[in-house]
C-alpha cells in the first residue's frame, strides 16, 4: 500500500490501485511484443534458411543441373538420329529401291491435349517440358527409324533369296559342254524340217554329263518318258521363274526335292525326240518361255563356276 504527502494541508494521502489502466498497459506493451516477435520470425525464415530448406534447395540444383545434362545428351542424340535417317534415305532405301520417308512422316508430333500440363506452373517448367519435348520426339523417330529398316531388311533378304533362286548360271559346265546346238528363237526343225520356234537352248556334251540346277528351288516336275522331250525335269524357282530340262539320260532329283544352285539333278542324254546328246534347256517366267541366255553370269571363270556347283 502506497501513500503520498499532501503539503498543502501537511497529510499523508492513501494512493488506490487502478487496475483496469494496468491491464490495458498490459496489453499495449504484450501486443507490441508480439508483433515484433511475428515481425522477427517471418524475417528470420524469410532470409535465414532452415536445414529442410537447405537440403530441398541443394537438391532442387542437383536436378537443374541433371535436366540440363540431359538436355545437352537429347541434342547430340537428335544429331545422331538425323544422321542415320540421311543415310537410311539416301542410301538403304535407295538401294532397296523404296521411296525416302517424307520429312513430315520423320518429325511428326504429336496431337491431342496438352501432353505436359501436369509439368506446368513450377519454378522451372520451362526446362521439364522442353526436355520432356525432345525425349518424346526422339522416341517417336527412333520408331519410325526402326519401322523403315524393318522394311528395308524384309526388302534386302527377299532380294536376297530372289538372287539365290534366280536362274543364274547355265546348267551344264564349261568343263563338260561341247558346244551351243540351238538357241532361243525360229528355226528349222531338225527333224521335221519345218520352222518351228525353239523355247530354249540346247547344250551339246557327252552322254552322262552332270546337270545342274542353275538357282535354288523345287522340284515340281519328273517325267520318264521316250516321246517330245524325252526324260525331263521341272524346276520352280519362285519369283515366278521355272526351269525345264529335257532328253535327260538319268533324272537323280525327285519330285518335291528341294535343290541348291549348283546341285546335281540329272545327267546329259538323248531321250524322246533327238538327234544326239544334249540338254534342251527353258526359262519360263510366269508360264512364259524367256531367252535363258539373259539369266546367264558370263563373266564367271570355269574355277568359279565349278565353286558354285560344290557350294551346295
């Protein structure tokens, strides 16, 4: 309890409690405390980061900087991609004899909705979606890459096999021929004595000498017989191509065999209508009687046609 002096009438005074003014200094003085406090966190998280933060803002660099990489790896791969799509262009489907994929085709995007919406709205969503961007437009023409050499190694190995069946080389050897008795074209029949259009060639050697099937193929055809061509053989090729051999002295290949270029499939004779030893020889492509001689290889040594006919 508090007195004060009164001088003018030399008492003492007793000094009452007011305590409504000092609850009210109270909560002057509390809230000023506490707009400093809120003032002094807000600017203490604001520019002084917290661990968690440090570590999510190293981390979020770390990923900056790998986007980045990747984006650098997405370029020099585009690079490369556009370098085989040249020569896949200009060089395999050229060869393959198959038109160069349209620029259109290559770079084509894709339609639709927003593919990257989901990556809008951050920090950095510029960088998401560009690298986002090139990864999907490398993916779609490395599809369009594959789908062409696909095509280009269906087209190559069905030249391949049209090559190895093609009727290529003459079916009797330079060793054992003796000569050309008859080509393709008019003649006058040697025994009938008439004109009369020959459907093949006639290679004269002796009795008994190898024949061979001049590409791969199936035996279709095997006849025994002493009228027209005689003992004979016919070989489908594929590709539309068939093969005849006629006046055959002996037949080895049998009907459904399937043969090698090369192979042996009979031997030399005189059977049915002849006047001496020879293979009458056809090409018939597409059921129609073709020059055998445009199939022949002519610059082919005897060595080498003999390797042929031991490759099978």
């Amino acid at each position: 309890m508090k007195y004060s002096f009164n001088e003018e009438t030399l008492t003492y005074t007793k000094i009452e409690k007011n305590n409504k003014k000092i609850i009210k200094n109270f909560l002057f003085l509390f809230g000023i405390s506490l707009i400093i406090a809120v003032i002094s966190i807000t600017l203490f998280s604001h520019y002084i980061e917290t661990p968690k933060q440090y570590l999510l803002e190293k981390r979020n660099a770390i990923l900056i900087k790998n986007f980045k990489s990747i984006n650098q790896k997405l370029d020099k791969s585009s690079n490369q991609l556009l370098a085989i799509q040249k020569r896949d262009d200009e060089c395999y489907r050229v060869y393959s004899e198959i038109k160069p994929i349209p620029t259109t085709v290559r770079q084509a995007g894709f339609g639709g909705t927003n593919r990257y919406e989901k990556l809008e709205g951050y920090k950095n969503s510029d960088l998401l979606i560009e690298t986002a961007k090139k990864s999907d437009e490398i993916l779609n023409q490395i599809y369009i890459q594959s789908k062409s050499f696909d095509e280009v190694f269906s087209i190559i190995k069905r030249k391949e096999k049209r090559f190895e069946c093609v009727p290529a080389i003459q079916p009797v050897s330079y060793r054992q021929l003796r000569r050309i008795s008859a080509v393709f074209g008019m003649r006058s029949h040697p025994i009938f004595k008439t004109k009369k259009m020959h459907y093949g060639i006639d290679f004269a050697a002796p009795i008994g000498s190898f024949i061979h099937a001049p590409g791969d193929g199936k035996v279709v055809f095997v006849k025994k017989s002493r009228k027209g061509y005689g003992n004979e053989i016919i070989i489908d090729h594929g590709f539309g191509y068939k093969t005849v051999y006629g006046h055959l002295y002996k037949i080895f290949a049998k009907k459904g065999q399937k043969v090698k270029r090369g192979e042996i499939i009979g031997t030399v004779g005189s059977t049915g209508i002849s006047t001496g030893p020879h293979l009458h020889y056809e090409v018939r492509y597409h059921n129609k009687p073709t020059n055998p001689a445009k199939f022949f290889v002519n610059d082919i040594t005897n060595e080498e046609y003999e390797r042929i006919c031991s490759m099978k």
